[in-house]
C-alpha cells in the first residue's frame, strides 16, 4: 500500500489548516476566517499553518489502570506484586519492568503520582474524569473533549472536532456513559464522533444516482430552510440538527481517513496488533489531518477485580509499546509540541490483592502520564507512601489535572463558559491551579 | 464407600498468600508464599513464637515447592523464573537453576521425584482481539533433579499454567490460557500424543474489556492414568467478574479426545478453582479455589460418577491442596484478604482437615 501524501486532507482547502486558531495568530481582530479562504490553497503555507494548530489525543484507560503496574511500583513490598521496577531515562525515576519503552522516553513524558479524587465507583469516576467536576444538576457539564472541540475546533471543518475511537462496542458502566450527554451545556454539535471496531461511518459516500451539483443543491436548499426554521423559532433543537447536518455532510469527504486499511502495513504493524492500538494509530493519522481531539478508547479492560496480574502481562506492555510509538511519531512529524497525549483512566487501583488475585477501586493515590505539547518532559511530581495507599506529596484532583491540561493547551482554565440563562460556569471551578510542576 | 467429610482440625497464618504446599519427610509441612519466602511450617501448638521459618527465599512469589523423598531434597519454582534446590535439614539454599525468562507458573514433581516440570509464558497481545502471541521460549521444562540439567523442553502457547505428571510417570500434560492441554509421553523421547483443546475455561471480555482470561489453573491424571482431569473456572464474558462455574472437567484421549465427564451445574456454584488433588485411596478427589457464588469453594467429587460428595466454605480463598500419604489428613492452602497493608499483617493460611471416610 503507498505511503499517504502527508498532505492529504478531506479535498476541500478549507481543511488545509484551522483558520480559527491561525487567525487568533495572526490578529486579535474579529475578521472572518472565510474570506481568507483563498490564501490556505498553498500546500506549503497551509502545512506552516497547520502546525500552529494545537491537538490532543487522549488515551482513556477505562477501567482504572493500576498505578503499580505502570507508573509508580513498588517492589519488594506487600502490595507491589510480581512486576519489578525499572530505571529510565530521567535519574532516579522508575516504572514498572512492564514499560521499558517508556522508561526509555521518560525524559519526554510526565508523570503524576499523585491524583487524589474522591469518585470511587466507575460511573461517579468517568463522569469526573471525562468532566473535571462533580455533577451539578441540573446542569450538565461538557466533557474535557467537548469542550477541547469548541475550544480547538472550528465548526465549519469537515473533519470532526472531537472523534471518540472505540472498537469495544461494550463496557459495562462506560457503555451507559458512551449513550450519555458528552457536550452537555455546549450543545450536541460538540459530542464526539464515535467510530472504530465495529462502528464505521455509514453511508458516507453520494449515491452514483445524483450527481454533485444536484447534491449541491440539495444541500443549499436543505440548509436555507433549516437556518431559517432555526432562526425564526430561536430553537436550539434545530441548530444542533443543523450542526449534525454539517458533520455528515463534512463526514462524507473526510471517512475515508477512518479506514485503517489505508495505513501501511508497517505502521500497523508497529502500533501492535491489538484493537487498542490500531485505534491509537488511527487516532495519529487523524491528528495528522487536523482533528484537534481524538480519543482512543477500548471498552473498559483496566478494571482487573480478578487476575490483576495476568492481565496486566498484557494490556500494559500493549499500552506501553503505543504511548512509545505515538511519541516517536508525533516527534519525527514535528507535531509533538503542538499535541498533548494524555494516558489516564477514572482512577487507580487498590495496593492490596483480594480473593480473586485482583485489585479493586482506588481513587486516594493513583497515577496518570502526559506527554507533548505544553508539558515537561522528564517531570515527575507527587509521591505516593511505601505501600501506595497514601498520597505523601504534592495531592492533585480532577480540577488541577482539567487546569493543566488546559493549560498545556494554551487554553484559559479560568476562563467563563458563556451561556446565557446560567449559572456562571468555568473551564476549571474553584479557581484550581494547574500543575506548574509538569507544564512547560 | 461411605461418603467422606472433612473436619476441621487446625488453621495456620503465614505471611502472605500460599500458592503452594508439599508434605516432606514425616509430613513435615513447606509452603511456597507470595512474598516469596518458602517456609517450613509447624502444626504443632506453638505458645511462643511464629508457626513457621522461613528457609529459602526467592526475588519474586514462590509459585511452586515440591519434595523429592528419592533425593532428599525441596525443590522450588518462582515468579522470578528459577528453580532452587533446598535442604530441609540444613535450612539453605544448594543449587539455583535458571529455568525460564518469565514467570513459572506451576512447578510438579514426577512421582519417582527424579524429574521436575516447570510451566511458563507470558499473555502478550498477538492479534485485534488480543490472542496470546506465540511463546518466545519453550513454555514447558522438565529438569533432572540429580543434576538440575534440563531434560525435555516442550512448545506451547503461552501463557501456560498448569502441569502434571501421570501417576506412571510416562506422561506429562501441561494445560494454558486458551483451554489447550497438551500430553507428551516421555517414554518415547517427549512425543505429542494428544492435544485437548477446551473452551470452556476461558473467557474473553464481551461485557467489558477484549481480552482472554481464565484457562486450565490445575491438571491431574487418574488414578489409572486413563483419563484426564482439568479444572480451574467456567467461560464468562465480564473478564472482571470472575463469576464462571467452579468446573472440573475429565477428558480421555485413547480413541481420540473426548469429554467423559464434568461437575454437575446443581452440585457447583461461581468461582475459579486452583487446585484439584487425589485421595491416596483414589475413590475421590477434592477440587478447591474462590467461592465467587455458592456455598462452597472447597468440595470432595467422587471420582467414578463424578457426583459431590462432600463440600465446604473454607473462608479463604484455596491455592493449593494435598492429602497425606495416609489418606487421613488435608491440607488446604492459600490466603485471606490482605486488606490494608502493613508490615505485621499476616493473610496466608494453611488449615488442615482431618478426613474421615
């Protein structure tokens, strides 16, 4: 299969770059980015401007990924299990013998050990991950990606603003949250775009039986009395299906970038053969055109209440060899500074083994990793007890991780959502500080 | 027969988890601990001190330890992938073998206790829906005990978890993640002479996360060396509930590979079991493990018609079981919940059971 033109994009030279965010670059002015158009043909000067474009890829390890099996073990104890430690690349840091891919970037990743949250059943969990706050009703808080979309995203890309890649159709708990309100307060026209596994875009291609003025037309027509109906009745039901009109629309050009198919062989091959890992990779070259939020995600294989062990043998060298190579690709394409990769799930897991040779819930110390743009490589910040049952250094919740990576992302943590008719709401609440210690 | 019980006749602590145990000289008790101390332990009434001492220690759990009476000598198998030969008598270490890169899982001793067999491999994702990759190294190991040489290296995929030999000690089987038990005879230079392929103790997450877990966790031959006994937990498709059958299957392999038999629904309830162990009598067998659901997790199966003839809720979970030579005594071993970490904490039990029949 040929290598894809690094240049690819969805056809239309909209796509080239983000307008939105090149022209905050540029002027601080309220011009139209359309007007601009014209200028983004150039493929070179659409690729300068591209870079500027800031991502991000989460890596959302459902389930609650343990923290002694990855980024914070604890050898020879009670509680550190089978795995060993191993020495990385940064002084004195170590991780789990089941990392030695990361261990020899560490001084490109940062971690923390020293999450502290309170949710401690998975719903609770998900919804304070993925939100960065506790429920409030009844207002529904956009997730991190929703708001990252609105925040990143332009609304007139063909390329979805926030695509969710999960090819476990599954997932217990994150099953009920997958069929739940992802933008909440922002509107449905920032929810993610599920694909992978068994969801693939549907009937993304025009019919051979019109042509492409009469579906030009047809969309025209469609779009003029659907902005009218939505403007005359001040209807947000009618503009959120207007908004999902535009991505189908927008869908129809870009689906062909969802087709693993299309990726080389020896770049499949590298990200591992598993599910997991394929999507990781999809998530790259979906970054590569210019989505701005990809998570990647795989039902929810980190909850190991039994065998602990044996499936750690597995799922963490998986994730290991993926955060590895995500890395390593993002750097030699020169996107690794304008892309945030974050590895995390709801919370950890519990330092004693029960009756089922496994762990359970842990939220009182657990760890995460990022690496990327807006972060510093080789930082490691908080600590955990002998045991790891207590945070003894530098505790952080959900609202200092949301402030971080808002932060990394050149994003204002404490700035207003703008929502008339509601309560003043924020990025981060409670004025939390972002974690200074990891950003760059 | 009359139908056998189990009385309850002592309950010993020891550090941490127990995943194994063998009866030494004069039924002298060894336990093979998670923190990888291997202990020789007292059932005596002890008024002071601790029950147990340790004599050998090893990087990681001791997953294995087994008593050759022929030569005088434990020898134990860890998750650091060494065998160490231990003199009981002198309390210390005399040789350390290396036996594999990766974990062993179970370590047995041939009934001659000239030969010892070792299982390894490690789950690593090996396809989109995360079948086991093929093994980086033979999975199962045979050693001579005299010499600590290597005697048969055998493939397999891994993760393999389970071995036995056969009564004989012509045949060795070893069963693996995926419900694959394959035999090798011996007595003909290691020749493969059956394959039993299950899928009834695996289960690959549908509900939750896509991964393989269970497998076959103990094996045993019958009493005549016919037939095949495989036991460990049934299929279930929320790899985090550990809610399959507590299942025992027997398998025969002369006319080709046949289920012969299998624990009852009625007579089972949830949970994985570990350990499957015959009487020296060889009327019945005990299998032990998890109670997950159900009112048992340790139970006496009959071996001819295969029915429950005795159970009971040992409290703990069970790793590891024997009966003494005699046939009056039961030892089961594993571990309580570790709870809260701390250093004085000690969540590894031995109770033993006198068996009256």
């Amino acid at each position: 299969m040929p290598k894809p033109d690094p240049s690819q994009n969805c056809g239309s030279p909209d796509h080239n770059i983000h307008r939105r965010k090149f022209l905050q670059g540029l002027s601080a002015g309220t011009i139209s980015s359309m007007s601009f158009a014209g200028l983004f043909g150039a493929p070179a000067f659409a690729q300068i401007a591209k870079k500027k474009q800031k991502h991000c890829i989460l890596l959302w390890l459902c389930g609650g990924p343990s923290q002694f099996e990855t980024w914070d073990p604890k050898p020879g104890t009670t509680t550190g299990g089978p795995f060993k430690s191993i020495s990385t690349k940064v002084p004195g840091t170590h991780f789990s013998e089941l990392m030695p891919k990361c261990a020899s970037i560490a001084d490109k990743l940062a971690v923390i050990r020293s999450m502290k949250t309170t949710a401690k059943e998975h719903t609770e969990g998900i919804n304070l991950l993925q939100r960065g706050h506790a429920p409030r009703p009844p207002f529904t808080r956009p997730t991190l990606g929703s708001v990252l979309a609105q925040q990143l995203g332009q609304l007139e890309s063909k390329i979805p603003n926030f695509i969710l890649l999960d090819p476990c159709p599954e997932g217990n708990e994150f099953k009920g949250f997958k069929a739940g309100n992802w933008a909440g307060w922002l509107g449905a026209e920032y929810s993610p775009v599920r694909v992978g596994g068994e969801f693939k875009i549907p009937d993304a291609h025009r019919l051979d039986s019109i042509t492409e003025d009469d579906h030009e037309a047809r969309e025209a027509l469609r779009k003029f009395f659907s902005k009218k109906y939505e403007n005359d009745r001040r209807s947000a039901a009618a503009g959120s299906w207007n908004a999902t009109f535009e991505r189908v629309n927008g869908l129809m050009s870009c689906a062909h970038l969802f087709d693993l198919e299309r990726i080389p062989r020896a770049d499949r091959d590298r990200y591992g053969s598993g599910a997991f890992g394929q999507h990781a990779l999809l998530a790259r070259t979906l970054v590569e055109e210019g989505a701005p939020f990809v998570m990647v995600a795989n039902g929810m294989p980190w909850d190991s209440h039994v065998f602990n062990h044996e499936i750690y043998q597995m799922v963490v060298p998986d994730l290991d060899n993926i955060i590895f190579q995500l890395t390593k690709d993002l750097e030699d394409r020169g996107m690794l500074e304008d892309t945030l990769v974050i590895a995390m799930g709801e919370f950890g897991r519990s330092p004693w083994i029960n009756q089922a040779r496994g762990r359970d819930h842990f939220p009182d110390a657990w760890s995460l990793a990022m690496t990327g743009g807006g972060v510093q490589g080789g930082a490691l910040v908080g600590a955990t007890d002998k045991y790891g049952a207590e945070v003894t250094d530098n505790p952080f919740n959900e609202e200092n991780l949301f402030a971080t990576i808002f932060s990394a992302l050149g994003i204002d943590p404490h700035a207003e959502f703008n929502i008339p008719g509601f309560p003043t709401f924020h990025h981060v609440e409670n004025k939390a500080d972002p974690i200074k210690q990891i950003l760059s | 027969m009359n139908s056998p019980s189990l009385k309850k006749a002592k309950e010993i602590k020891l550090p941490s988890h127990v995943l194994d145990l063998t009866l030494g000289k004069d039924n002298q008790i060894y336990a093979a601990c998670l923190d990888g101390g291997i202990y020789e332990v007292s059932a005596k009434l002890k008024l002071l001190g601790e029950a147990y001492k340790e004599i050998a220690r090893h990087d990681n759990y001791a997953s294995g330890v087994n008593w050759s009476a022929a030569r005088n000598t434990l020898i134990s198998g860890s998750y650091d992938g060494d065998l160490k030969w231990i003199d009981p008598a002198e309390k210390k270490e005399t040789k350390t073998v290396k036996a594999h890169n990766f974990w062993s899982w179970q370590s047995r001793l041939s009934p001659g206790g000239s030969l010892l067999a070792t299982t390894t491999g490690q789950y690593l994702c090996g396809g989109y829906k995360y079948e086991p990759a093929p093994e980086t190294e033979p999975s199962v190991k045979v050693f001579d005990i005299e010499t600590g040489e290597l005697r048969h290296s055998f493939p397999h995929t891994p993760p393999v978890q389970s071995v036995a030999f056969s009564n004989n000690g012509k045949l060795l089987a070893a069963g693996n993640l995926t419900g694959e038990v394959i035999l090798w005879d011996l007595s003909q230079n290691g020749k493969e002479i059956a394959r039993i392929k299950t899928p009834d103790f695996t289960g690959w997450g549908i509900i939750k996360g896509h991964y393989y877990t269970g497998g076959v966790f103990a094996l045993h031959f019958a009493p005549d060396d016919q037939s095949l006994y495989l036991a460990g937990m049934g299929s279930t498709t929320d790899p985090a509930a550990g809610n399959g059958k507590q299942l025992w299957q027997k398998f025969t392999w002369k006319d080709g590979v046949k289920k012969e038999a299998a624990a009852a629904d009625s007579e089972i309830g949830e949970g994985l079991m570990e350990t499957l162990a015959f009487h020296p009598g060889g009327k019945f067998f005990i299998m032990a493990g998890r109670i997950f659901k159900g009112d048992w997790n340790a139970a006496l199966f009959d071996h001819e018609s295969g029915s429950k003839l005795h159970h009971q809720n040992v409290g703990f979970r069970i790793s590891a079981s024997t009966f003494t030579p005699d046939g009056k005594t039961l030892y089961l071993a594993g571990g309580a919940n570790q709870g809260r970490p701390s250093e004085e904490k000690k969540w590894g039990r031995i109770v033993i059971y006198e068996v009256i029949s």
